[in-house]
C-alpha cells in the first residue's frame, strides 16, 4: 500500500507529470514519469470508465497500486509517476506490461 507521502493527490501534479515527463505506453496502461526535487518518490492512477465497471477499474487500480509500490521504493532518484490504465487493462497482463514500461522510462529519465 502506497503511504500518503507517496501518493499524487491534486490535479496540479498529475497534469504536470503527463505534461513534461517521459511517456512508455504498452498495451494495457501508459506510464508517464517526470523526475522531480520532492522529498519523496510519488505515484498516482488513472483508471477511466472505458476500462469497466466500478469493480472492474477499482480491482484494476488495487493491483497497479501494489505492483507500483513494490517498485517505487527502487527508483534511485526521485520522480513522480502517473500510471494511466488503458481498456486492456481488466483482461491484460498488467504486472508485465507495468515492469516493461517502468523499466523503460525509468531509463529514460536517467539518461
């Protein structure tokens, strides 16, 4: 579970990170990152109604919010994510395509 310190809460930062961060898409979600001077990495999900019904896209954001907790911590510097589930999310692979895209632009940002 991502702790308050480490969740995107206002519009400001989620608009920001899409805005002027990196972007890895696959076929179930979209990962924008954006490396930030904050005290602390942050995360925050986008799951819209195209992606199902509300047990569908809460079940959906339950587990990107458990595999993007495992991996946060990891990251070596700071940066604020913006995981943005796509409809192929309820039935994708989206622990694979989460790693894939994490890794991707994590090496972005990086270089």
């Amino acid at each position: 579970m991502l702790n308050r310190d480490s969740r995107l809460r206002s519009g400001e930062d989620f608009r920001r990170t899409i805005r002027n961060g990196v972007r890895a898409g696959r076929e179930s979600l979209v990962v924008h990152a954006l490396r930030t001077d904050g005290p602390s990495a942050r995360a925050g999900f986008v799951v819209s109604k195209a992606v199902g019904n509300a047990v569908t896209r809460n079940r959906v954001k339950r587990q990107l919010r458990h595999l993007t907790a495992a991996r946060l911590p990891s990251v070596p510097f700071v940066v604020d994510v913006v995981v943005r589930a796509l409809p192929a999310a309820a039935t994708g692979d989206l622990a694979g395509d989460l790693a894939s895209a994490w890794d991707s632009s994590m090496k972005r940002l990086a270089a």
